[in-house]
C-alpha cells in the first residue's frame, strides 16, 4: 500500500478508516516536523478504535499505553539507541497498534527483519490546517 493525502487536520476520518482497514497489528512509524500532526493522527485513530480517554504524546514519559492494544512511543527526546537499551523492541512484538513518533528507517529495518509488520506514515505540514501524509507497507 502506498498512498498519499491530502487533507485538513479536522478531516482525518478517512485516512483513519483506510489505515486502519489495511492494518490492524504492527508498529506505524510516524514522520514529520515539529507541530506536523503525529500526535493528533494517533489522537484520530484511538478514536475510531473506541479509546475514550485523553491522548497525549508521550514525548516525557516514552511510552503511553491506551486500554490493552493501542501503544504510542516517542523517540524524540532519547532516541532508537535510548529505546533498545531499555528493552522497548520487545513491547513492539506485543499485539496491538503501536504509534512510533521520531522513528526512522533503522528502526523499519529491524522491525521488518524481525517479522513485525511496519507502516510509514510521513506527514508534511502545507499550512496551519492542512497536512499531506504519505503512507507505505514495509
């Protein structure tokens, strides 16, 4: 699957719903900027999948679990090295949807090479409300 959107930032359903329609287990590595949208788009898509609590980035605490199959990780601050020295590849075999923010093509390498499905879904920031999202199957 290799697709690309362009959409407002308060018009993610459909992407959500193809994304999720063509992925139900593995890790989402999310690209972009600073203030690209990655934490919304996770925001978006725990929605759909019933989460009803707040999502925050996890950009402080590096992981977030929401109810027993949504995880979402944030590289940012400590990066892949920080991230494997603490054992966390480990939780990315779990069953679920994992939301990866700041991971990169090292981290789809491994992933891939240890079976785990990966999705890349890049986001460029148009405007103030307008984003493109690039997506691939690994």
């Amino acid at each position: 699957m290799k697709e690309s959107y362009k959409l407002k930032q308060n018009a993610l359903d459909t992407l959500v719903e193809d994304v999720l329609a063509a992925f139900k287990n593995g890790v989402i590595i999310l690209r972009g900027d600073l203030a690209a949208g990655k934490t919304t788009l996770v925001k978006a898509m725990a929605k759909k999948l019933g989460y009803k609590e707040d999502v925050t980035s996890p950009t402080f605490s590096l992981q977030q679990c929401y109810g027993e199959k949504i995880f979402h990780y944030d590289l940012y601050n400590h990066g892949l090295e920080h991230f494997i020295s603490l054992g966390m590849l480990e939780e990315l075999d779990k069953e679920g949807l994992h939301f990866v923010e700041w991971g990169d093509e090292k981290l789809s390498d491994i992933l891939t090479n240890a079976g785990i499905d990966v999705m890349t879904i890049t986001i460029e920031k148009i405007s103030n409300d307008m984003r493109e999202y690039k997506i691939c199957i690994h």
